[in-house]
C-alpha cells in the first residue's frame, strides 16, 4: 500500500492499451492514483515536459519524478511497491515474462497495426502474418490460465492489447483475425482475464471503446483518401 | 561452480557485444560460439526458435534471447560484483528507458547509412545525428550514462561504436565535430577491459561492410 504523503499521478487515455496497463498495474498493487486525461493531438505542458523525448502518452509521475514507456513503468511499479509481484521473482523466468512481453510490443502489435491501416490484400497478408505470431502466444498459454501461469503477471498486464484492442477492434474492421477455431487457448485465457476483477475494472467499457475505435478508423480512412 | 555458459554470438553484432561486454564484466567464463547467420545452426533454431536471432545466452542449458533481457538476466544471477543496473527503482527504470530508446532510435537511422544509397544514407545521417545529440544531452557531463559507474545504458550503447569509422565513411561526417563528448566517453568505456575485449577494430568492420552486403543481396 502506498504511504499517505505519496503522488502517484498518471498521464493517460482512457481508450489507450498502454495507458490501461499501468492502471490494472496500480489497481493490483492497491496504489491510489490521480489520473489525467491527456489530448495527444494538442499536447499538455505537463505531458511535453514530462517525456521530452516521445512525447507519448503514458507517464507515470510519482512524487514529481516522471517515468514512460509502460513496460518500464511497469517495472517501476513492481519495484516500488512489491506486494503482488508482477514480475516472477527467479531471473529465468523474469526474462522469459520480459521476452515475451517485448514480442508482443514489437511483434504483435506492430504488425496487427497494419490490419488496421491496410485494405485489400496488403491487408490479407498483414491478417497472416498476425496469425502466425499469435500462433506463438497460443502455445504459450497450453496447460495455464494465464501467460503468467496460475495467476495474472506481466505478460497477462502487456497482453490485454491483444485482449481487448485487437480482439475489439476486429469487430470493428470486420475481420476475425483470432477465431476461435483458430486460438481456443487464447479465447479461454479472454475468459479468465475477465473473471479478475482488476482487469473488468481497468478495462475500457465495451460499447464506448468500439464507438471510439469505429469513430478513429473513419477519420484515419478520410485521412487516407484526401 | 558447475555453471555452463554459452554465448551464441557474431563478431560485428553490437548486440552480440552487449552480452559479452555483461559477462566479462562480471567476470563469468563462457563458452563463445560464433554463428553463421546465413547457414544458421541447429542450436541457434532451438534456442532462439521465435526470432532466429543472436545474441543467445545458454545458461545450463537455459536459453535466453534478446540482448537487453540477457544483460538484466546476468545482472540478476551474478549480483556480486559490478552491478550494470542500479538498485534504486527510479534510478533503475531511467537506465531502462534510455537502453529501450537505444533499441528504438539508433538501428533506423544507422542501418540506412550501411545498406542504403544516396538519399537513405544522407536521411541516415541526418536522424543519426540527431539521436547522438539526444544522448549526449542524456550523457551531459557524467563519466558514464549512469553516472560514476559503467553500466547497462552504457553496455547498450557502446558496441555502436565500433561502426562509428564505417558510418563517418560511408556518409562522409564526423561524429567527433558533431558529438565530441559522446566519443569521450566511448574512449573511456574502451579502457575497461570488459570492452576493449568484446569490441571488434573499427577497421575489420568497415573493411567487411561491403562483404556483408554482398552476402545479403544488398548492391
Ligand atoms: N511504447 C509506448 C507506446 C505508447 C503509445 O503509443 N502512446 C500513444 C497513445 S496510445 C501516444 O501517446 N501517441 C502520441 C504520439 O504519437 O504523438 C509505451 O509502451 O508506452
Ligand atoms: N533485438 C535483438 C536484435 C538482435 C539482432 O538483430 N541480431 C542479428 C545480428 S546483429 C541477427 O541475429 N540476425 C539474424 C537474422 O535476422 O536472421 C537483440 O537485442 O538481441
């Protein structure tokens, strides 16, 4: 629990997946924060001078001191508070929670950005190559509940975009690229999350994040066709 | 101590160095094994089965894969001597905000100026430099990027260096007049033994730049 004289503030979107990976991070370690709806397309003083050098949405400010990038705060926030460690504590596993947590920032979501960003068979092709990476986390989740093994961890906090912004915006886009045919594992762990309470309070509520994210594709295609 | 090490690496690889760098600084033998990354073996598919890629660390029998994780992974099962990443948490995630702004800024840019042409290379540059200055704003006056110790932000930028003759070749610059106490301070990583064994001579880079073009269909 955080001491009393503590500021714990964040810098963040409501609809943003790295946003909503810090605060399930703080829910869990029951650290009361400040949260602060930021406008990336007119950006706060605060967020410029707070990362200088992304100037990206989220930063963490803990007693003034700011942190971004939210696998590093993250990190931060398992070092700093360390009840209900997110991290597993053998360095082994720490590095395979930190390898897979990279592949889906790196891997994942680079490339299912381009599903959305795409048309046609450009987009057909981003939809595979989609695929054979979730093929991998699929695998990851045979025989556990979560991608953290009995409990929710770090690789489950970094995975909810795959959760709940791939997953929802595919409904959007109007194509399946997670079938459930395809990833039964993967489907079984969406249930799982959704029975934690952490995460169904620190996930976007369904209906105004579909809105948002139909609401942001239509003006990404206006963007596109002038 | 029955500890197997094995290192996969490849000797121009500043990823490969950053491993390396990490264990010699720790003080920990290892076992070098040189890969050929256009004939890859059998052991690097197995232990690096998602990315296919060096550096891999096999600690008996263990694989681990990336080269910022593999650092932190020594760091935190060697702790003894010569801790890379600070122990305070604040301290901690600014060390690990500038190794990831490594890994996100300076493989762009530096890769257009070896592989590109023309125009790529003077983009390259141009970003490049750019970069070397936001570090060097980051470095400031500090003997290393984390201050009076050597450690991971340093460890995740320095096998650059190596490449730094092949870039001012190639792109016709001097990173000296642009960034001169980033080239400081390289000098002083370069007289820790750790890195003076770990980087290649500037030299054999630039001379196999062409050759590694070649083997990869490029020009
Ligand atoms: N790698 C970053 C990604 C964060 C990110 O993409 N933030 C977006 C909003 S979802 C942003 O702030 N964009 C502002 C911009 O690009 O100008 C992290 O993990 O924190
Ligand atoms: N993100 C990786 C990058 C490693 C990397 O790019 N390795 C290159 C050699 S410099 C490689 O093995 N390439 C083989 C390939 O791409 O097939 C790390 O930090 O370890």
């Amino acid at each position: 629990m955080a001491e009393r004289s503590e500021e714990v503030k964040l810098l963040g979107m409501w609809a943003s997946p790295f946003s909503r990976r810090v605060e399930i991070a703080l829910t869990l370690k029951g650290v009361p924060y400040e949260f602060s709806e930021q406008d990336i397309a007119n950006k706060s003083p605060l967020l410029l001078q707070s990362n200088p050098v992304h100037k990206m949405i989220p930063v963490l400010l803990h007693n003034g001191k700011p942190i971004s990038e939210s696998l590093v705060i993250l990190e931060y926030i398992d070092d700093t508070w360390q009840n209900n460690p997110i991290l597993p504590q053998d360095p082994y596993h720490r590095a395979m929670a930190r390898f897979w947590a990279r592949f889906v920032d790196e891997q994942i979501y680079v490339t299912a950005m381009k599903v959305v960003g795409k048309v046609g068979e450009e987009r057909d092709v981003a939809v595979e190559a989609t695929r054979d990476l979730l093929k991998l986390l699929e695998k990851e989740l045979v025989g556990k509940n979560f991608l953290g093994g009995e409990r929710l961890g770090f690789v489950d906090i970094v995975a909810t975009l795959v959760a709940f912004w791939l997953m929802r915006t595919e409904e959007v886009v109007g194509v399946k690229v997670v079938p459930v045919e395809m990833f039964p594992e993967i489907h079984r762990w969406v249930e799982n999350l959704l029975d934690v309470d952490v995460i169904k309070k620190c996930i976007p509520p369904e209906d105004e994040h579909l809105n948002y994210i139909k609401a942001r594709m239509d003006s990404l295609k206006l963007k596109s066709v002038q | 101590m029955a500890d197997e090490v094995i290192l996969l690496s490849y000797w121009p690889s500043m990823f490969g160095m950053r491993a390396m760098i990490a264990l010699e600084e720790k003080n920990i033998k290892f076992d070098y094994r040189e890969q050929d990354l256009f004939n890859k073996s059998q052991i690097l598919i197995e232990t690096n089965p998602v990315h296919k890629k060096i550096p891999v660390l096999i600690h008996n029998g263990k694989p681990i894969c990336e080269s910022l994780i593999v650092v932190e992974y020594i760091d935190e099962t060697w702790p003894g001597e010569n801790q890379l990443l600070p122990s305070d948490p604040y301290q901690r995630a600014q060390a690990k905000f500038w190794a990831d702004y490594i890994d996100k800024k300076v493989n762009g840019p530096t890769r257009l100026i070896w592989a590109g042409k023309g125009e790529e290379i003077e983009a390259g540059k141009k970003e490049f430099i750019e970069v070397l200055k936001t570090l060097e704003t980051e470095l400031g006056d500090k003997t290393y990027f984390g201050g009076e110790t050597f450690g991971f932000v340093d460890i995740a930028f320095i096998g650059f260096y190596s490449w730094f003759d092949a870039y001012e070749k190639l792109a016709s610059f001097s990173i000296e007049a642009e960034c001169p106490k980033v080239i400081a301070w390289a000098k002083r990583c370069l007289k820790r033994e750790s890195v003076a064994k770990s980087l290649p001579d500037s030299d054999k880079v630039t001379k196999y730049i062409p050759e590694l073009k070649k083997r990869l269909g490029i020009e």
